[in-house]
C-alpha cells in the first residue's frame, strides 16, 4: 500500500522488476489521519483493475470460500464498474469468464460476434 499521493512516483523507485510481475501498489487516502483505520480496512477489502498491453483483462471478484450468492452479488456490482471503465463500454467486450486458479474459464457473457462487426 502506499500514499495516493506518492503513487506516480514509485514506478521510478520501486524499479520495472516490480511492475512486470504484476505487483500494483494499492492506493490509500492518508490526508485524513481520522480516516486512517478505514482507509486501510477499505484498500484491503476492495479489488482493483490494472490495463495491461494485451487484449484480455483479469480482475478479483470473489474468493473460493464465499458462497455462490455473496460471488453473484460481487459480480452483479463490479461488472457495471468495469464497463465503465473500458473505453467504448459493451463494444470493446468480447466475453466476461468466470475462473479460479486452477479451473477452466467459464464463459457467463458472449457477444454476438454478428452484431459487433456491424456496430
């Protein structure tokens, strides 16, 4: 976790090795010293999105020990988020796979590949 504010200047510091390997520091809000105990609770219960180069993206949901009730509503509340996230929204998704380590991807959304090379 580091300092929101800081968070520019640690690729520099902390050294490409660091980010290869797909280790993102967490960004926390330390402005408030009141809110310090719920910020840290908050960065350590949240997920986070990171764009990389390629085509496809993996984002934490869920863990194996919650119910499939606690992982549906996980999904139903993260996936708005995440299409906001991508430029052109719907367009620029081709699928949306359910995965644990050491599963197969389980498809639960597929575009029409029709209808998208026509939009």
């Amino acid at each position: 976790m580091a300092d929101d504010r800081v968070i520019p200047l640690l690729p520099k510091l902390l050294g490409k090795c660091f980010f290869q390997r797909k280790k993102q520091p967490i960004p926390v809000c330390l402005k408030n010293e009141k809110h310090f105990e719920r910020e840290i609770f908050k960065a350590c219960n949240s997920t986070y999105m990171h764009f990389s180069p390629g085509t496809c993206l993996a984002i934490k949901i869920g863990r194996t020990d919650m119910t499939s009730s606690q992982l549906l509503e996980n999904i139903a509340t993260a996936v708005p988020c995440i299409v906001n996230k991508i430029p052109r929204k719907w367009k620029n998704i081709q699928s949306l796979n359910i995965k644990t380590h050491f599963s197969t991807s389980l498809p639960i959304f597929n575009a029409d590949p029709f209808t998208q090379i026509f939009k």
